[in-house]
C-alpha cells in the first residue's frame, strides 16, 4: 500500500554518504525525502542538482534534504563528491525503503518522487512521477511546506 498524505511515515534505516541515517533521527524537524532512479543519469543529476542549489531555501524552512536511490554507497559517494551536494544521499539497494513508500514501478526501477514529512513524523506532501523524466521544483516542495505552516 502506497503512503499518502496524512500517513505516519515508515520508519528506516540506511547507510548513506557520511553515515547511517534514521528518518526517526530528524523527529522534530521536517524531512523532505527524494526517491530518485539512479546516480549520475542526466535527470537525476539536473533534479538533485536544482536541490542542492536551493539547499538554502530549504534550510530557511526547517528542512533537511534525504535522496534515495538503489545504488551501493560507493556510487553514491563518487556522486556526492563530483556534485558537491550539501544533503546525504542513502542507499537503498534491496528497494525496502521504496517498496515502503509505494515508489517501485512496475518494472522494479524506482519512480522519481518527493515526500515531506513533517516534525512529528506524518506526511504532509507526496508526489510519485508518472512518467520518469519529471521531478518536483523547489517552489512546489516550499509552498506545500508553507501550507502546513498555516
């Protein structure tokens, strides 16, 4: 079954670049998770690269920034080192976290998409891409950040 807003967000554990990570680690703070196909592909890199340079915004409304993909922590870190990217990215390499959060395909390759979670843990936004070559902007992932805010 596939979170929805108003979900309790499943919990996780992964090993990403510069440590493990917990969603639970962030309680109190918002999370916005990004599921994303693979490092290095021309759309991944655009979508976390547009992250990172907004890092900022994000930062100016409480959030920290996850990226999850399927590849192995080497290939993260080569990523992460290339890109300079100022948020962990998190492997997820049996798709378990995917799988959770509703965000496999069909074919077994993760959809791009973007959850928030919010400061108790409860999901406040998401959005799973149809087709693969979409991805949510910084403004979409703020102003619904800013509705919860009201």
């Amino acid at each position: 079954m596939a979170v929805a807003v108003g979900d309790v967000a499943p919990d996780f554990t992964l090993p990403g670049t510069g440590g493990t990570y917990t969603l639970s680690q962030f309680r109190g703070q918002l999370v916005v998770l990004v599921f994303y196909p693979g490092d290095d592909s021309p759309v991944c890199t655009k979508q976390l690269n547009t992250y990172n340079d907004d890092l900022s915004e994000f930062t100016h409304v409480g959030a920290q920034v996850l990226a999850i993909s399927a590849q192995d922590i080497a290939s993260h870190e080569t990523f992460a080192q290339k890109h300079r990217f100022g948020f962990p990215l998190l492997a997820d390499v049996d798709k378990s976290v995917a799988q959770s959060y509703g965000t496999v395909g069909p074919l077994g390759f993760p959809r791009r998409s973007v959850f928030v979670v919010d400061e108790v843990g409860l999901v406040v936004y998401a959005h799973r891409a149809i087709a693969g070559l979409t991805f949510r902007p910084v403004s979409e992932i703020i102003e619904a950040i800013a509705g919860t805010r009201r």
